[in-house]
C-alpha cells in the first residue's frame, strides 16, 4: 500500500511540476492579464474559504435546527441543487460570453432557465416533504415491530 502511495504522489507532483510549466509560459513576461489571472488564482480560494464556506456552514447549521424530521433531507438536497445550478449558471449570469461559445448555449435566458430549474427542484423538495410528513405520521399510529434483541430480552426473562 505505501509503495502505491508514493507512485500517487510522484504521479500528483509529476502533474503539478507540468502545471506550472505551462502557466509560467502562460505569465512571462509579465502582462496585465496574468496579474487578473493571479489575482482570481489566489483570490478566489481566500474568498472561498472567508466567505463562501463560512456562510454555507451557518446555514447548514440553521436549517438543521430550524427544519422538521420529515423535511431535512428534501430541503438539504434542494439547497444544495441551488447552490450547483448557481454555480454552473454565474458564469452565463455575470456575463452574457461568461464561457466559450457553443451552439445553443447563449440562445436562451440564462435567468429564465435558472427560474424555472429552481422552481422545478423546490416543487420536488415540497413534494418529497410532503410525503415523508405524511409516511411519518403512518408510522407513528403503527405498533412498532418486535426487533430481535426483544426476543433475546423476552427469553431470558422467561428462562
């Protein structure tokens, strides 16, 4: 296991070392791109981890003291479909030729796209919330079953 560790790691390094290579052919001589480029190179994980992560990780922890048993797991999954269309929509969003041109991709509206996907997700999310709520109540008038580890109890009080 270890020598396929190290194999790893010299195959990660081996990558990176190239990486670098190119981006240096990329940045010299110095133009007043590459210092956009290095900017939103360093830029955007510092802003990632100061503001982004932050943020998604207090509003994690509100929704789930805030959210029903029954509705956590729709409202998770629909908060994180928002937060990965989001993403894949800034780009178009920001700027009309946020990415490179392709047949169809800048036909549509982005805003509308985006809309109607939401609403279609948090739709799902009511419907999925509305079906456990309804599943979890079914269960509560239920007897619950006998498990083993009962049986074992109710044996050796009877022995």
């Amino acid at each position: 296991m270890k020598a396929i560790r190290i194999l790893l790691a010299l195959g990660g390094l081996a990558a990176l070392g190239f990486g670098v290579s190119l981006f240096l052919d990329y940045a010299l001589p110095v133009r007043p791109d590459v210092v956009k480029t290095l900017v939103w190179l360093v830029g955007a994980p510092v802003f990632h981890d100061a503001v982004i992560a932050p943020v998604v990780g207090v509003g994690g922890l509100l929704l789930s003291r805030v959210v029903p048993i029954p509705w956590k797991a729709p409202v998770m999954a629909g908060t994180v479909l928002t937060a990965v269309l989001g993403i894949l929509a800034f780009p178009l969003l920001w700027r009309t030729y946020g990415t490179a041109p392709e047949p169809g991709l800048h036909d549509g509206n982005t805003w509308l796209g985006l809309l109607v996907t939401l609403a279609v997700v948090w739709a799902l999310v009511l419907l999925a919330g509305i079906v456990r709520t309804i599943a979890g109540n079914g269960r509560k008038n239920r007897k619950p079953s006998r498990t083993a580890s009962d049986s074992v109890r109710k044996g050796l009080r009877g022995a």
